[in-house]
C-alpha cells in the first residue's frame, strides 16, 4: 500500500503515526530555523539604524558601542572545573 489511490491513505498504515510524527518533527524544525533567522535579520537591521542615527547625530564610536551593548545580555562564561588549570598540569 506504498502507492495508494490517494496520499492520504499512507496515514491509514500501520506506520502512519510515526510517519506524521516525522512529518511534523521535520516541519516544527523547519519553522523555528526561519523565524529565528528573520529575528536575527531583524535585530542586526535595528542596530544598524541606531548607530546610523547614532553617527549622524555626532556620537564618537565608543559611545555608539556604549550604548548599542548596553540593552543586550551578555554571554555566559565559560566555566571551569576548580582543578582545571589551563596549561593542564
């Protein structure tokens, strides 16, 4: 019953739970991999139109960076075990 008579007729199989099951994996991946790529574009196209508007109203680099960084989170350290040392001794 590989070729049915119609598509849907492949959910009437045995293996038609775990078929949609992939399905709906492979199509929930998919979404989350696009709106995370659009909140990417979005973010780095507002930041580029803050330090735009930053530049033009006469700010100094520093400033720009200052202030662009001051609103996001910071990147968890990395941590270490307390017998770690980096030279590995």
């Amino acid at each position: 019953m590989i070729f049915a008579e119609f598509p849907w007729q492949v959910f009437m199989t045995p293996f038609g739970i775990p078929i949609a099951a992939i399905m709906g994996a492979l199509i929930w991946q998919i979404v989350v991999a696009i709106s995370e790529a659009i909140t990417k574009v979005m973010c780095n196209r507002n930041d580029t139109e803050l330090k735009l508007d930053l530049s033009a109203r006469g700010f100094t680099a520093d400033e720009i960076v200052r202030t662009v960084e001051c609103g996001r989170e910071l990147p968890p350290k990395a941590t270490t075990h307390p017998g770690f040392s980096a030279r590995g001794v």
